[in-house]
C-alpha cells in the first residue's frame, strides 16, 4: 500500500513538471513566432550599427583605433554575413603585417581560420593555424589557438567519412583539454568549454554547475547567450529530457534572431523536434527560415547540415499536404451529402411551416374575433345590467309617482274641484317633468358607464366644432343620438321615438357631425361605437 502511494506520487509530480513544461515551451514558441516576424527590426538596427563602425573605420585616426574598429567590424559581420566577415578580418591582417603587428597578426589568422572552417576550406584553415608561432602568442591567446584548433576538427568530423571520423574527432577531444588548460579556471570561456567536454562525458550535473550560473548573467539577446542556450539544449538532448531540450532550443533561436545571428544551429534543430511532435507546419516553416538564415550567411557548412534535415522535413510536410488534402476531399463529400440532407430538411420543415403559419394566422384571426365578440358581451352585459338596474328603480318611481297623480285627481275629483282637475289634466307639466327626469337618468347612466365619451367624442371633430355641455353629467340633444348610437341602437326611427324629435331631424343631425368629423365620413359613427371599448 505504502509503495502504491510513493508511485502515485511520483507519477503525479512528473505529469506535473511535464505539464508546467509543455504550457511553458508552448508560451515561449509564441514569443518564437512573434519574434520571427520582428526580424526586419532587429536586422536594421544592426546594419545601422555596421554603418556606424564603418564611418568609424574611414575616421580612424590612430593604429589602436584602426585595428579595434576592424576587429569590431569582423565580430559584427562573423555571424551576419560570411563574406563581409572574411573581407574585414582579410583587410585587417593586411593591415597588421604591414605594421608588423605579432599580437593582431596572430589574432587575424585565427579569426580567418574559424571561418574557413565554417566554410569547410579545413585544409586552409588548418595551415593557416599551423602558420602561428604559439611562443608569440599572448596568454589570453593560446586557450583562442586551441579552441580554433578544437573547432576545426570538430567541423571536420562532420565532413569525414566514418574512417577518418574518430581520428577527427580525437583530435578535436586533444584540442579542447589543452584549451582547458590554457583557460584560466574561473572564467566564462573555460566553464563554457568545460561545460561542452562534461556534455560530451555524459556527465551532466557537472555541466550544469558550469553553464546555468551563466544564464542570468548574460543578456539574452545576445549571440553569447544564443550558444549557452544551445549548449544547454544538448545536454538535455541526450538526457532524453525533450522539453528542457524544446524550452532552451527555443531560447536559443529567439537570442539568434534578436542579435541578428545567420549562422545560427538551434532554429534547425528546433524543426527537427517539432516534425517528431507532429508539429509539421511549423516544422516546415522553422526549417525553411533556417535555410534562408544560411543562404543569407553564405557558409557552405551550414547548408550542408540543413540540406540534411530539409528533405526530411519537405517529405514529411508533403505527406501532411496529403493526408490533409484527403480529409478535405472526404469532408467536403459529407458536407455535400449532408447539406442535401439538410436542404431536404429545410425544405420539409419549410412548407410545414408555412402550413402552420396558415393555421396560425387562422388561430390568431379567431382568437382575436373571439376575444372582440367576448369583449363585446362583456360589454353588452355590463350596459344590460346597468340599464337594467335603472329601469326597475325608474319603474318603481313611476309607479309610485302615478299612484300619487291618481290620489291627488281623486281628491280634487272627491272634491268637486272640477275646474282644477281639467286644468290637472290639460297640463303637459308632468310630461315634460318625468322627461328631464328620464333625461337626466339616462344622461347619469350613460357617462357612468363611458366617462371619457364627450372628450373622446370631441376628439373626432375640429376644434370649432366641438360640444361642451353646461350642466356636469348631462348631454346635449346631439351627444344623446351618438351615445344612443355608441349603446348600438343605430335606427335613426328609433332614436327619434326615444328622443321626440322627427326622424329628418335625427338625419340632419347624423349627417350634419358625419361631415364635420376629422375622420373618414363613412368610418365616423364605426369609430364612436368603438369608444371606450378598451376600458371594458
């Protein structure tokens, strides 16, 4: 149990650590890309700079300065451009033999000698160093001498075949311990040359005391820090730890570009990597800058270990294009075949809808006439009731209003009093009286039921035309006939009986208003009935 727990956190720690790397060389290859598309800049500025020294080297006024600015001009060019590089540190020999100057002298040929061993003239290269007296050479100058040495072999074991490799190869490992031993300890060349040797030992944790200090300390937009990044990338490389590897490639690449490094390893190295992640397309476009980085240099060598992997990578990508090109052609049949389906689909449910859409507005169309022939027995059976209500307590009046006329005739009657009961009789006093009364009721009822019907009325005339009643709760003859009207009763026959006036007169009113309105004449007495309807 104590076991299954101790694997279970192991496995839980590496998937964690795996997973921090991957986000992190994830997040950095973004940079990469954004840094990529930055390099116009980061070239200006350092054809600037050259310009700058050139201007210098023209002005130069003294021999320090001349051989300084020359030896500026060479470290400036000896990873831009191969050929400008190999011009300056040609001239600058030049110069230094003609003054007879043993110190650059021997620099120069070194210099001239790392170059044509990136050129692969190692034959050149090697004569060249041959050529040095190393009695002359300063102190700093002998660890320079064999590292040369140790680059040259080492750029040769490259070329040879597998005979001459290992014989190559030992004399580069023969190079590099007298190198190690001319550095002084302590110093960023012998940790960095150490470092490479303990790499190639396969001892690891000392390669790592000897290069990491290194990484704070430098800038990392230098080509310094370009190496040790690349130097880094190598030994995890063979520790088998490939995101360390893809982290410090990375870094490496982003350095070469930010100071304007053509003859750059890690940007190759890096497509490699990627094309075994299944990163193909950006594998393809890695391996294609490089290319281009070592076209711009012009160094055989360089070329030659990118034709390497190029094809490799041009293959693989071409397989990708493929691969890609038949998925895209079976998508493309399903997506055929599918929106066949769905156009089907849509033209099925299309005339269903439109089916629905009929029964739809048929529903709507009914609903809405239901809800105005409900409206209007809603509103029909509110008005019944109301009229209802009066009518019973005006009957019970008259009634009772009657019985008092017959008790009042008959005492005048009993009385004798015939000259008064014939005048009773012969007045049409009480007539005009239950009249006004009736009016007044039906005038009370009415606006009870539509308070707003005068001034909606009013609404539907000009505004000289319009009827304002004196007396509160009462209505004119001619609003009487349109709340008549709005209460349904349009029969003009009928409003003259209810009202006592002659049917021409009714007419003369109806159409007199019908004329006046604002509205449509036709549509004038339509819209009075419709007043108030939507407060009931």
């Amino acid at each position: 149990m104590f076991t299954r727990k101790i694997l279970f956190l192991m496995l839980l720690s590496f998937t964690t650590v795996f997973s921090y790397g991957k986000a992190h060389s994830d997040s950095l290859i973004i940079v990469l890309d954004k840094t990529i598309k930055e390099e116009p800049i980061y070239d200006r500025n350092k054809e600037l700079n050259l310009i700058s020294l050139k201007t210098q080297l023209v002005e130069s006024n003294t021999s320090e300065v001349l051989h300084e600015t020359c030896y500026q001009l060479f470290k400036e060019y000896e990873a831009y451009v191969f050929d400008s590089a190999l011009y300056y540190v040609q001239e600058h020999l030049v110069i230094s033999e003609q003054e007879n100057n043993i110190y650059w002298i021997n620099e120069c040929k070194m210099q001239l000698a790392r170059m044509y061993s990136t050129f692969a003239s190692f034959y050149q290269a090697q004569s060249l160093l041959e050529s040095i007296d190393k009695s002359t050479l300063s102190g700093d100058q002998l660890g320079a001498y064999y590292n040369s040495f140790s680059e040259l072999y080492s750029y040769w074991s490259e070329y040879s075949s597998n005979d001459d490799y290992l014989e190559y190869k030992s004399l580069k490992d023969t190079y590099q311990d007298s190198a190690l031993m001319a550095i002084p300890k302590s110093t960023y060349s012998y940790d960095i040359n150490y470092g490479s040797k303990c790499i190639e030992m396969r001892k690891f944790e000392e390669a790592e005391k000897a290069l990491l200090p290194y990484l704070p300390q430098l800038e990392s937009n230098t080509r310094d820090y370009a190496i040790l990044t690349s130097l880094i990338a190598t030994m995890y490389e063979l520790k088998g730890d490939d995101g360390r590897q893809k982290e410090y490639l990375i870094r490496s690449a982003i350095a070469d570009i930010q100071a304007s490094v053509k003859e750059n390893v890690s940007l190759g190295k890096l497509a490699y990597l990627l094309l075994n992640e299944g990163d193909i397309n950006r594998s393809n476009r890695y391996i294609k800058k490089s290319m281009e980085d070592a076209n711009f240099y012009n160094a055989r060598l360089r070329n030659v270990q990118i034709s390497k992997i190029l094809p490799i990578i041009d293959t693989a990508f071409e397989q990708d294009r493929e691969r890609y090109q038949k998925r895209l052609q079976i998508t493309i049949v399903i997506i055929v075949i599918l929106s066949l389906f769905l156009a089907g689909v849509v033209f099925y449910l299309f005339r269903q809808m439109k089916k629905l859409a009929v029964t739809r507005r048929e529903v709507i169309k009914a609903n809405k006439e239901l809800k105005r022939i409900n409206h209007h027995l809603s509103e029909t059976d509110q008005i019944k009731d109301e009229y209802i209500g009066r009518f019973l307590n005006q009957c019970s009046l008259y009634i009772e209003k009657l019985e008092a006329y017959r008790r009042s005739l008959n005492k005048k009657a009993a009385s004798r009093k015939l000259e008064e009961l014939y005048e009773m009789l012969k007045s049409s006093q009480i007539i005009e009286d239950e009249l006004k009364e009736f009016y007044q009721n039906f005038d009370s009822t009415f606006l009870n039921l539509f308070p707003d019907f005068v001034d909606q009325f009013n609404n539907l005339l000009a505004k000289e035309d319009r009827i304002v009643p004196k007396p509160e709760n009462s209505l004119t003859v001619e609003l009487r006939i349109f709340a008549l009207i709005r209460l349904g009763i349009t029969d003009s026959a009928k409003i003259a009986n209810f009202l006592r006036y002659s049917i021409t007169t009714i007419y003369n009113y109806r159409s007199k208003y019908r004329k006046k309105s604002i509205v449509p004449n036709d549509e004038f007495e339509d819209i009075v009935m419709k007043i108030g309807r939507e407060n009931h």
